[in-house]
C-alpha cells in the first residue's frame, strides 16, 4: 500500500495520464503522416481539448474526495478515453473534419500534421521532465540525502 500511496500523490498520475496521452496521439500522427498520399486514407487523432478537460475534471473530483493531492486518479469514460484495470489509458481516435479532402478521397493537411506532433513531443516531454524530478525526488528522501 505504501508505494501506491507514493505513485498517487501528487502530480504524479496527472502526469502519467498526459504522458500515456502524448504517447499515443504521438503515435497516431505518425501513421498519419506515413499514409499521408494513400488513396481514401482518413486520419485520425485525439482531441487534446477534451482530454485536458477530461484530466480537469478527474483532478477536480480527486480533490473533493480526498480533501488534498492523493488518491487515485479516476478519469470519466468518454467517446475517446477509457480507464483500463491498472490504470492504463485506452483511446479511441476519431477522424478529424477540419481538413480539406483532395481528388483522390485523401483528408489531409501535412502543415497541421507537423504542428500537431512538435506539440505533441514538447507535451511529453514537459511531463516527462516533471515526472523525473518528482522520481529524483523519492529517491533521495528514499536514500536519507536531503
């Protein structure tokens, strides 16, 4: 019970989440961008805004039920995100229709597509950063040097 008191307080599942969410969307702008010129091809991705609100409401309710920064953090099931057992994320991506659709039934926009993974990778790495120093932190209160 004491490491998971540990690994749920804090920033610490706040920045797990972001990172499984910039981790997966990472991962869908790469296919994208790889099937960029195949026939019919529809991209997909997630909505950064619904998951940030997402994330918001489920710190908010951690919150209440606590009275603090610890616990569990439960995010709600919408149409993209679902909370597995063990607290892993599953998303469901959905196909964007803000891009224009060329003659050969391809919605793409490449410009978009960049833009979307350089905020993706700087969105990763913030919560990575933050993440190893909170680890760098427990380890030295773990190892008695303050």
């Amino acid at each position: 019970m004491f490491i998971g008191d540990i690994f749920n307080s804090g920033a610490m599942p706040t920045l797990e989440a972001g990172m499984q969410f910039a981790a997966q969307r990472q991962r869908l702008l790469a296919h994208n961008i790889a099937n960029i010129s195949t026939p019919d091809f529809r991209p997909v991705d997630l909505s950064v805004k619904d998951f940030r609100a997402t994330l918001a409401d489920a710190v908010e309710r951690r919150r209440e039920a606590t009275g603090g920064e610890h616990g569990r953090l439960e995010l709600r099931k919408t149409s993209e995100i679902e909370m597995a057992a063990g607290g892993t994320l599953r998303f469901t991506p959905k196909t964007p229709s803000s891009n224009v659709l060329f003659h050969d039934r391809n919605n793409r926009d490449l410009e978009r597509l960049m833009a979307d993974q350089a905020e993706t990778v700087a969105a990763y790495r913030a919560a990575s950063d933050l993440l190893r120093s909170r680890f760098a932190l427990l380890k030295n209160a773990i190892s008695q040097r303050v």
